[in-house]
C-alpha cells in the first residue's frame, strides 16, 4: 500500500492526504489555497482502500500522531500540520513550495 501512496504522492507537486471530516486537514488544505497552491487533495474517507492507505501514511510517519493530514512536496513527505505550519511560520514552506514548481512568485 505503500507504493500506491507514493505513486499518488508523485502525481503532482504538493499532495495532501485527509480525511472530510478532520478540521486539521481542512487547516492545512486552505493554507495551500491561501498561497495560490494548486494542491491535489486525496479524501482517504471516498477511497475503497482509504483506511489501507491511512495505516500505510502512520507508519511512513513514525507511527507516531494522526496519519492525516500527510503533506508530500515535489514527491517527498514532509510530514502533518506541525510541521507543515512550523515551515510556514518559519520562512521555509514557500521556498519548498518553488523549488517543487508549486508556486511561483
């Protein structure tokens, strides 16, 4: 499952994995809109092996917290809301966003 999270990770420049009913999913997805970021949003909660993919993202996490939201950027995870909203706040998150070619300013 692994491998079917990845390869839906590389399908564009930033790729949020949530669940519809997570507030914290719906933080991180509006941070992207609010930085003109053109997000694909993965809703595991409509996919049939949503909740495979959801233990999958866990444990490419650590193991450690809730497996959504799960942020990749240029293919790579970078991990939930914390640390997301920790680059953003401090300087790092628009930087990635452009070398991944998800923003241009």
């Amino acid at each position: 499952m692994a491998d079917r999270v990845m390869k839906l990770a590389s399908e564009r420049a930033v790729v949020v994995f949530t669940l519809s009913s997570c507030c914290m999913c719906h933080t991180v997805t509006k941070l992207m809109q609010d930085l003109s970021v053109n997000a694909l949003v993965h809703e595991l909660d409509s996919d049939p092996r949503g909740k495979e993919m959801e233990s999958a993202l866990l444990k490419m996490l650590g193991g450690r917290g809730p497996a959504v939201p799960a942020v990749f950027i240029g293919g790579k995870l970078v991990g939930g809301t914390n640390r997301v909203m920790s680059l953003h706040l401090g300087g790092e998150l628009v930087p990635m966003l452009m070398n991944a070619g998800a923003l241009w300013v």
